[in-house]
C-alpha cells in the first residue's frame, strides 16, 4: 500500500512540473502587491527594479516587415536615483525611402492611494518628436504622477523594413530584474547569426523550427530570471562589452537563390567595394586627381607625401559629426561644401593616397561606444567607422582625418577599441589596433602666498595626443559646462578662464585663482599643503571587490602636476615633505613627487606615468598601491614660521 501511495505522489509531482512549463510572451497581470513592495530582494539599496522585461523581434513572412515588439513594467523605489526610468525615449529609423513606423503604444504609472491602485494613462498630447539626426527621429514622453512606490509600464510595437538593423538586447543592465526575455522568431528562409555574450545563462532556452505563423520559422528564446544589476568598474571605457547581452546579425536570405550577408571578412570587403556608397566612390579618381596638392608629388618620400596629403584633407574638410562605413552625400558633393562624413573625408584621404601611388586602403572599425568587433562573426553591421591606412616600407601607418589634432598613428580615444578589419581590392586583413603614442596631461599652478594667508596666481590644464582630442570634443559639446567643471571640480574661485587648441594640436585651459580656504593658521604658523588644490583627495582605484575586468586607459598616459608657490618675506619651512618615487617591477607603473626650495620659491612636482594602453585585470593591485602612496604623499603639509 505504501508503494501504491509513493507512485501516486510522483506521478502527480511530473503532472506538475508539466503543467508549470514555462510561457514565453506572456506578461504577468498587474498585481496589486507589487504596489506594496518596499525594496528589491535582489538588491535592497537599487532604487528600481525591472518586475517583467520582454522584447520579441519577429519576421513577417508575408510582407518582409521586422516587428520589434517591447513591454516592460518597473518598480520605482526612490525616484530621485531612478531618473533613467521616469523618461521614455523611442527611436524610429529612415534611410532614403524606407522608413520605421510607431504602431501600438501603450504606457501607465500605477499608485497606490487609499487602498486602491490607481492608474495614470500617458496621454499622446505629452508625447513630442525630436529629429536627432538625418536618419533618426526620437519619440518621448515622461511618465506622470510617479512617486516612490510607482510602478511603471509600457508597452510599444515598431514595424521596420530594415532586417539587418535588429537591436542588441541588454539582458545585464544597471537595475535588477525579476525576468527578462528575448524571442526572435524569422521564416527559415531569413537566418541569423545569434551571438550571445557576458556571464550569464538563461533559465528557460528554447531553439527550435517549427510551424507558427502560418510557416515554418526558427524561434530563438531566452529567460533569464533573477538577474542583480551590473556593478561598473572604473577605467573601463566601454562596459558594455562585458554585460550579458544578445544580438542578432543578418546571415543569408533565400528567396529561390542565397544571398550571404556574412560569411567571411573577405566577402564582406567584396561587397563593400561593389557597393555604390564605398567602393565606387573609390573609383571616382578623377576627383583625386582634380584635386591633388600640386606641390605633394614633388615630395621625395612616400611618407612625406603620405602626411601631407593627410594635413590638406585634415585642414580643407569638417567632419559632420556623422559615422557610418557608407557615404551620405558623396564624396564629390563633399568637395563642393568641404563639409562630409566620416567615410567621405577619410575615404577621399584614400584615394589621394592611392593616387600619388602610395599603397593605401579604408580601414573599418567599430568605435569604442559601438561595442568591440566579433571577428568570428563578420557583419557590417559591426562596424560604424572609416580610417586611411597606408603601408610603408612594410610597416602599416593609420590616419583619421575627421580630427584637427590628430596626425600619423595619433588617433582620438573613439578609434582605439583593439580591433580594425583592413580592406584591399583582393582580400581582408584582420589587424589588432594598439595605441602606443604616449598621451599627456601637464598641470601647472604658479602662486604667491601672502602674509594674511591668501593665495592668488595662474593655473594651466594642458592636455596632449588622444587627450587633447578627446577634452576638445568635450569643450566643443558644451563649452560653459567644460569651464565651470574646474570650479565644481576643485572648489576654488577661477576667472577669466581661456580654453584653445595651441598650434602643435594640445589643447589648453589657463586661469587666475584666487582662495583663503588653503591656509590653515596655528599661532604665528601657516599650515599648507604644498600641492594646493592639486593634491590628491581620493584614490580611483578603491574597488573593494575583485576586479573582474581589463583596466583600460585608451592610450599610454602621463600625468605632471607641478606647484610653483612664492612664500612671503620673513618665513622659513619647519620642515620639508620626504620625496618619494616608486615604480613596478617591469616598469610599466611610476610614481615621483619631488619637493625642493629654490630661495623663496617652494616647487613641488609628481609624475604619474602609465606606460601601455590596457593592462589584465591582475594588475589592479599594483596600482591601488601606487595610487594608495600617490595619495599619501600629495596630502603631506608643511608649517610656515615666522622668523
């Protein structure tokens, strides 16, 4: 009888677990009780939580059309930190004639008042349209009514012409999520490439074909329950590469003869040089020819001739701003306005190069906010980018002339993301980028100290390389937020501040100062820092938990500070900072602060020099010592005695 009543009992436990199999595409009710929460489990201190993630991309056999399908519903802990959720900012896509559409759209704030959960709609009237770019138009909206404790949800459909422009999905993002899924479904004669990246695995995985949608399909879907925010580390500058995520590449259609999107890196430079956008533009070389330095053949070398046909293009052309592989407006519509994208100016760069008869071709890349490439799976789709390589003497060289301040193998930050794809007439080189120009920052304080305890004098911030580009592109964003960042950053009452590029491309900031706050009066002592407000205040490598990612600086870097400081007649210093110099083992890390007076001039300097672009994640160590002792010794004082 017992046996009986076991076999029973697991006979009904299999009924159960088949009766739970998980649903895909099927969004839990709004439940009241998630209106009640008062913290994540996941996270106790996340001021959101994503209570249902869903984006379900799929392919319309009968009209050809991507439906991208999305719902989510967050809860709102402390809506002050959650800003990213209480706006919604959806993208709609347009190249030439073919465009996106906005199809259903649904979104609510839920509240909890008196017991009852009340919905607030998100009327079409608080929608707004804002056109970013040639090819892009943002619908937005902010959700009303939100409150700690809200919930908010949307839901909307996009339908797209464009089966190559499926979005990568973020499973690993900042808030934690109770589920989150993707479901691509296409016809068997549409085929992607999957690639599914990051750490994390789905609970509930299903790849199949089978018969829906009145067809046969592939139906990729992944679950993924229970997921904890991602936790950033500094000094990664494209964390992005390292979250959990998926994306999908198109491969092949098969309407009755193949067409292949990405088989190999050589056909997809084959179809790159066939196309009308990129390699017929290539050979249109009577605009080289038209528009020839007169005076470069004359040049002896190829590479002479090589940089000065870079200064021309770089000098004569302003980059629009636009990416992109393909040209927009052509390269000869270009040379009328001087004014084109980056394929345009970098790719005319080429044909000038080949037309002096130097062995050049387009390097295509994917910038650093663009993700890194995946060489093993080639897609065009990929890359967003367009350099001029030329080979000299067997060594390859590479120029970006959408900078103004960039020169031979001097690239801006964007451009170094380790890997480039190469591309002659006959075949590909996959070739690994490695930034290996050394980049500077060179910060400089002169200043007099009175007798009353004020400090007044010139401050310069002056950046060299990839720095200079990348602080320029900074300033030219917003130039009142670049200048008022020293004030925020330092605390100190700067004026008259002058920010410029200088001839030899670094880029400059100076400025008079003036403070009382840097002065510390014990008796007829003056206490001070020497550094001022350059000192050290805080170490940026205080990560407590184990590093578990590359650390990453774009470029090789040093970093000069140095303290120029008068000291008023009838003092003397009690007694002097101890210097102090520590370097790694292979030589890779270093760091000096060298204090030495000079009459009654006090001259403080500190190097910090980082002697490669990227390091593994097991050098995390040495350099929070480094930076630990960098600190210790930017934070020594000195006491000023009146004679």
């Amino acid at each position: 009888m017992k046996k009986i009543v076991l076999i029973l009992m697991c006979s009904a436990n299999v009924m159960i677990v088949k009766a739970q199999k998980h649903e895909f595409l099927n969004p839990p009710k709004f439940s009241d009780a998630d209106l009640s929460k008062t913290k994540s489990l996941l996270d106790e201190s996340a001021p959101a939580e994503i209570l249902y993630k869903s984006v379900h991309f799929m392919i319309d056999h009968t009209t050809g059309d991507l439906h991208k399908k999305y719902f989510y519903r967050i809860k709102i802990y402390d809506k002050d930190k959650a800003e990213d959720w209480l706006n919604l900012e959806v993208p709609i896509y347009q190249y030439g004639n073919n465009k996106e559409s906005l199809g259903k759209f649904k979104a609510f704030t839920y509240n909890l008042e008196n017991g009852t959960t009340v919905p607030v709609k998100v009327e079409k009237s608080s929608q707004y349209k804002s056109k970013e770019s040639k090819y892009v138009s943002v619908t937005k909206f902010a959700f009303p009514n939100v409150k700690n404790g809200s919930v908010l949800e949307y839901q909307y459909d996009i339908v797209s012409p464009f089966l190559f422009n499926i979005p990568e999905f973020l499973i690993e993002s900042d808030t934690p999520s109770l589920y989150t899924e993707y479901v691509l479904d296409t016809p068997i004669h549409i085929s992607y490439n999957i690639n599914y990246t990051g750490n994390l695995g789905p609970k509930h995985r299903i790849v199949e074909e089978k018969s829906i949608y009145g067809t046969q399909y592939k139906t990729y879907r992944f679950g993924f329950e229970n997921v904890k925010g991602f936790k950033a580390e500094k000094f990664v500058r494209n964390d992005r590469n390292y979250r959990t995520k998926v994306s999908a590449e198109l491969h092949s259609t098969n309407f009755k003869e193949v067409k292949l999107y990405s088989s190999s890196w050589d056909q997809i430079g084959k179809t790159l040089y066939e196309s009308e956008d990129f390699g017929e533009e290539l050979k249109k070389t009577r605009l080289a020819k038209d528009n020839m330095p007169t005076d470069v053949l004359q040049m002896k070398t190829d590479l002479e001739k090589a940089n000065a046909l870079f200064s021309y293009v770089q000098k004569t052309f302003t980059w629009n701003k636009d990416k992109g592989v393909y040209t927009d407006n052509g390269i000869k519509k270009m040379l009328d306005t001087k004014v084109g994208n980056a394929a345009e100016i970098n790719l005319f760069l080429v044909m000038l190069l080949r037309e002096a008869g130097i062995k050049a071709d387009p390097m295509v890349i994917s910038t650093v906010d663009n993700g890194l490439i995946n060489l093993s799976s080639p897609n065009i789709s990929n890359m967003n980018f367009v350099l001029a390589s030329v080979s000299i003497n067997g060594i390859y060289h590479i120029y970006d002339a959408t900078s103004k301040q960039s020169s031979i193998d001097e690239l801006p930050l964007r451009d170094w993301n380790q890997y480039a794809v190469l591309l002659n007439k006959t075949k590909t080189v996959q070739i690994q980028m490695v930034n290996m120009k050394q980049s500077s920052t060179l910060l400089t304080v002169d200043a007099k100290l009175s007798d009353d305890g004020s400090i007044s004098g010139s401050y310069s911030d002056k950046d060299t390389g990839s720095f200079a580009m990348y602080v320029k592109d900074n300033y030219d964003e917003n130039p009142e937020k670049y200048k008022k960042q020293y004030k925020d950053n330092f605390s100190i009452d700067f004026t008259g501040i002058d920010s410029k590029i200088l001839n030899n491309g670094e880029f400059e900031s100076t400025m008079k100062f003036s403070s009382s706050n840097l002065i510390d009066r014990v008796g007829k002592k003056l206490i001070i820092n020497p550094m001022l407000f350059l000192s050290k205040t805080s170490n940026e490598f205080d990560q407590v938990d184990t590093r578990k990612y590359p650390i990453d600086f774009g470029g090789p870097t040093t970093k000069v500070k140095k303290v120029i400081l008068e000291i008023p007649e009838g003092y003397i210093i009690e007694e002097m900072p101890k210097n102090k110099k520590i370097v790694t083992q292979d030589k890779e890390i270093a760091y000096s602060y060298i204090i030495e007076q000079k009459g009654n001039r006090l001259e403080v300097t500190t190097t910090t020099k980082v002697s490669s672009a990227n390091y593994p994640k097991e050098y995390y160590p040495a350099f929070k010592q480094i930076w630990e002792v960098a600190s210790k010794q930017e934070n020594q004082v000195i006491s000023l005695v009146k004679k």
